[in-house]
C-alpha cells in the first residue's frame, strides 16, 4: 500500500480544523503557546528517532532515506497515531496551562480590588466624611502613637486644638449648608499650613484637632499663629471674616491623653476668654 492509498479517515489538514487551531493557538499565553511549539517539535523528532531505530536496528529499509519517507503502511499508521498523541497532549497541556495562568491573573486582580476596597473601608472608619480629615477614633489612635514614641524615644510633639469662632451663629445666619461649606474651607485652609507629617483631625462639630510631630511649645506657637492669619485674611463672599482660637500643649513627661488632651483644652479656654481669634499655651 503507498501513502496514497491511506485513508481519508488520517485527513487532519480540513479548513475548520486548521481555523480552529489558529485560533486557539492565538488566543494561548506566551508560555502556553512555547508548549505547543515544543510538542510540535517532538514530531519530526520522532520520526526521525523511528527511522533511525527501523533502519539501523530492525534492518526493515534498504537506507535511512527509505525507512523515513516511504515506511510500511503500519509503521506509517504507527507514526501518525504518535504524532497526533504528542500534539494533542501538548494542545491540552498547553490549554491547561492557559486557564491555570488565567485563572492566577483573575486571582491577582480580585486581590488587588479587594485590597482596594479594604483600604476605602478603613478609610471610611477613620475619616470625617465631611471634611476629609480623619475622625475622632483615629485621633485618639494617633495621639496613643504619639505618646508612645514621646515617652520611649523622645521623639517630641505638640497638640494644638483649633475652634471656630461664633460657627453657631453662622449656621444660625446662614444655615447648616454654608456651615458645611465653612467647615470644609477651614479644613483645606489648615492642610495647605501645616506639614506631610502633622495630622488633622476633627473631634466635634466646629472643633478640630491637629498633631504635630517633632515639634515644641515654640514651634507650635509659630504654626498656630500661621494658621490664625490663614484663616483671618481669608474671609469669605457669603459670611464674611472668619477667625479661629487655637489652644496648644505640647508633649511632658509621663503624658497620657487625658492629661495633654485637658491642657489644650484648657488652653483653648483661655483664648476663648481672651476674647477670641488667638492662641494660648497651656
């Protein structure tokens, strides 16, 4: 029997076939498609290792060149049959491989979105959805942080408390929208004044609170009172001047927060009592 005379049932070269594997074969990762090119590799390999063992072993071709283009029509079967085994297997190895790479990216983006929406999850706990500063939890949060790299390390800090000057009547006069809006100016106004690494907080309706680090009684004087001019020479169309009292304490030995929070509170009192738009230093 010559080659002709094999079976149309061994026909793999039809037109959807071969659009089938283009097209899968396309759609493989980089990987993917290396282990199908590689089984692919393996069928000329072997027949050539086949024709090699036919000829030189079993002696069934008078040369080389016969045993490996004219074979018997079951050795011919035998090699095709091996042949499509290598492909498929490598096809499938490689599809399996694909899904699994797939799968891991599909893994590694659900990760990411969930680490995403972790991290807005926490900061809806620990910011003020009003003004963008965080809230009264993660102040006492950070000011136990704070305590606690004072009293260990020496690393010196101060605690200032800003309050707005007459917001009540503000919301009185204009409403709770303008306060609102105030509130939020105020706010931007404060974090454009102070550095990376001091931390704002609001801790009641008009009252804010701001940790700065690595700071003294002096120092925090200074920011207070740039802080005070900010907002004193910023007035706005629909209320008109505003103005702040800032009470400070600044970091002592053996500090709690209940201890440093009542002395910038205190201070705070005392601007207030010193008729307002000033800073006092307890």
């Amino acid at each position: 029997m010559s080659i002709q005379q094999i079976p149309n049932t061994l026909d793999l070269g039809s037109s959807g076939a071969l659009g089938v594997c283009f097209s899968s074969f396309s759609a493989l990762g980089r990987n993917s498609r290396r282990l199908v090119w590689g089984a692919l590799s393996l069928v000329p390999a072997f027949w050539l290792l086949d024709a090699w063992v036919d000829f030189m072993i079993f002696d069934e071709a008078s040369s080389f060149y016969m045993a490996l283009l004219r074979p018997e029509p079951v050795e011919l079967w035998m090699r095709v049959l091996v042949s499509v085994l290598l492909v498929s297997f490598g096809v499938y190895a490689a599809l399996l491989l694909d899904r699994a790479e797939r799968i891991q990216r599909e893994l590694r983006e659900n990760n990411e979105q969930l680490e995403e929406m972790r991290r807005k999850l926490e900061l809806l706990v620990v910011v003020d959805p009003l003004t963008g500063v965080f809230n009264r939890r993660k102040f006492h949060e950070s000011l136990n942080i704070a305590l606690s790299k004072a009293n260990r390390h020496q690393h010196m800090f101060a605690l200032l408390m800003i309050d707005i000057d007459h917001f009540k009547r503000i919301n009185d006069q204009f409403g709770h929208q303008i306060g609102d809006r105030v509130l939020r100016i105020i706010c931007d106004q404060i974090r454009s004044s102070i550095r990376n690494s001091d931390q704002m907080f609001r801790v009641g309706g008009e009252e804010f609170c701001l940790l700065a680090a690595e700071t003294d009684a002096k120092q925090a004087k200074s920011l207070a009172e740039k802080i005070r001019l900010m907002i004193e020479s910023h007035p706005l169309p629909e209320v008109g001047k505003l103005t702040v009292s800032i009470g400070i304490s600044d970091f002592e030995d053996r500090d709690t927060q209940e201890s440093i929070y009542a002395r910038a509170d205190m201070a705070l009192y005392d601007a207030k009592h010193q008729g307002r738009n000033c800073v006092a230093i307890q």
